[in-house]
C-alpha cells in the first residue's frame, strides 16, 4: 500500500499537465470515458494517482460503471499482459482496502498475475474471494481458476472447480486438456477429450494442440490415428501447427513413414515442420534422411531453427560424416545461434565422434 501512496504523490503533479483535461466537477460519464480510452501504462498510471488524490476512489464508489473499478481492471490486466504480476496482485489488494468492490472481470485478470507469478498462496486466497461471493460458477472466472490450478500441477483442486462449473465453453475443457496432457497422468488428458464431445462441445484447433503432447507421451497409435481421423473430417487437417502435430505423434508413436506422409502432403511448412520431421528422423535412426532434409532446407533458403540445426548435427555425429558436420557447424555460426548451449553442446559431441578432438 505504501508503494501505492508514494507513487501517487509522486506523479500527482503530472496531473496538472494537458495530458488529461480534468474537468472540476466529478462526471462520472466523463471519467468512464476517460478511462475506456486508456490503453498503455503511462496515462492509466496518471489517472490512478488523479483518483487517489482528488478522493474519487470513494466519490466514484458506484454499484454499476464504476470509473474507480474499471480503471483498476484495466491497469491489472495490462500488468499481467506486460507480465508485472506482483504489480497487479498488489493492485488488487489496494482496491480490497479503499473498499473498492472486485467484479468477475477483476478476478480473471488477477488470477492470470497469480499463475503468471505462480503464486499458490495468492491464488488460493482470491479463490476464496471468488467463492465468497458466488462467483465459482461464472465460466470466465472458472476457467481462470482451472488454467491456474493446472499450470501449478494441482490438478485435483483443478478438478474440483471444473467439475462445479454448470456451464462449461471449450476453452475451459481446452485448459483442463492442457493441464493432464503435461502431468503424470497423460491418459486423463484423452479421456477428457473425448468426454467433451460427449458433453456436446467440439473440440477445436487448440484442443488438438493441448492433446498432442499427451498421445505422444502415450505412444498410443489407435489415439493418434482417431485425432487425425477427426481433424480431416473437421477440415483443420491442412493447418500448419495441426501437421505439426500429427508428425510429431505419428513419429513418437513409432510410425514414421505415417509422419513422412503428412510432411510430405504439406502445402505450407514453417520452422517448425522441418525441424519436428528432422526430430522423427533422428529418434527412428534415419540419419540419412536428416542430413537430406538440411540440403532442402537450406536449397529453399528457409531459416532453420536451434531444434532443426541440433538434430542435423546430431545425425552427422551419428554417421561420422566431418565434412558435412563442419558445414551445420559453419551454418549454425551464420544464423548466430551458436552461442546458445543448447546448439553449442552438439557441436562439440559432434567433433569428438568424428575423432576431431582439437575443435
């Protein structure tokens, strides 16, 4: 709160500036206006520390289109965009003791600083705000605490919400998804999947995004096979990130050729697509193949990324092969991703399997 205060007399004086033409009577239509019409930091900072000054925190304390609140709500939720979480939780504290009355848009935006600082005692303790006043039920605020309890691998709280939500949108099974596709338990992530069409809700480009990691992790190839079957039924097939995926699946589901298929099937590719074939090659021993696809690459003049260049050097080491080793050596040097260890540290295995101790 005192960082809050200093801050305020701090900057008050700017106030008195043309950057605002503050009117002398407190119009609350005016006000609203004002801070509708706020979209960076600098004149949302100016227009808080006006109302904490001249008292329109208190003056401005309406039940409905309150100037006060939806300030508050545009300042946190552009710190948590601008990842100042602390700034924003520490906001809505400050709101809670000038009596200042949070609305379900206050919650979702603070509860996104709480899981973008991972702060488990925080975001507990606005959950139980939330359930204070009834507001568990709303499908913005839900999701929130869902996507945060998951992200903070305490799945079961995660579960308990979702479970109490009446109303559920795709983007609330989109996180639950997520969140069992990256635990222990990746089978779950699947069964929920499945359960939302059940439900009568269709799943969508990122709910295949958020599945893919966990069929991977599965190794299920009966899994694979239906998520692919219904992106092409759905028409999402052709997306770059959905081939993306299917590659990366059929690959770590021990069906390469399948991969190869969709690669080669791809109307348009990004880094990504090279780079996650190149990856399926390598798991698959098929280093040949790797070192083809970095010739292609680099013929189309295409950009590689770190991923593409460590599998490609990877596959040199592998097959011993110096030359064409010192060449993704001298390539990773011209796109300056060198300095990186994680392209770094296969470098220099790369010399040592081809007997180049010295390099």
């Amino acid at each position: 709160f005192r960082t809050i205060i200093t801050f305020t007399l701090k900057h008050s004086n700017s106030l008195h500036t043309n950057a605002f033409p503050i009117p002398q009577h407190h119009n609350k239509n005016y006000y609203l206006k004002l801070v509708r019409s706020c979209k960076h930091l600098n004149p949302l900072h100016q227009l808080y520390a006006h109302f904490l000054v001249s008292g329109l925190f208190h003056q401005c304390n309406l039940p409905q289109s309150n100037p006060s609140l939806i300030l508050c709500n545009s300042l946190i939720r552009l710190y948590s965009r601008l990842h100042h979480f602390r700034k924003a939780i520490n906001l809505y504290h400050t709101m809670l003791e000038f009596g200042l009355q949070p609305d379900k848009y206050t919650f979702t935006f603070v509860l996104k600083a709480c899981t973008g600082a991972l702060d488990f005692h925080e975001g507990v303790s606005v959950y139980h705000d939330v359930a204070a006043r009834g507001l568990e039920c709303d499908v913005f605020i839900g999701t929130s605490l869902v996507n945060m309890f998951c992200k903070m691998g305490h799945l079961d709280s995660a579960r308990k919400v979702f479970d109490k939500m009446p109303k559920k949108d795709v983007a609330s099974w989109n996180v639950m998804i997520s969140g069992f596709s990256q635990s222990l338990d990746p089978s779950e992530a699947l069964e929920i999947f499945w359960k939302m069409q059940v439900e009568g809700v269709e799943p969508d480009t990122v709910s295949i995004l958020n599945l893919a990691p966990a069929v991977s992790r599965l190794e299920d190839i009966g899994a694979c096979a239906s998520i692919h079957g219904y992106v092409v039924r759905r028409g999402i097939c052709d997306l770059v990130s959905i081939s993306n995926s299917l590659i990366d699946m059929y690959s770590k589901c021990g069906e390469i050729h399948l991969a190869h298929r969709i690669f080669d099937r791809m109307r348009v590719m990004d880094d990504v697509s090279w780079a996650t074939m190149m990856a399926g090659y390598v798991q698959h021993g098929c280093y040949f193949e790797v070192l083809e696809l970095f010739d292609k690459i680099k013929n189309k003049n295409v950009k590689m990324n770190k991923v593409a260049v460590v599998n490609a050097l990877l596959a040199a080491a592998e097959m011993r092969d110096l030359e064409k080793g010192k060449e993704i050596h001298n390539y990773s040097l011209q796109i300056g991703v060198m300095s990186d260890i994680i392209v770094a540290t296969p470098v220099v295995s790369m010399y040592v399997k081809c007997g180049e101790l010295k390099k």
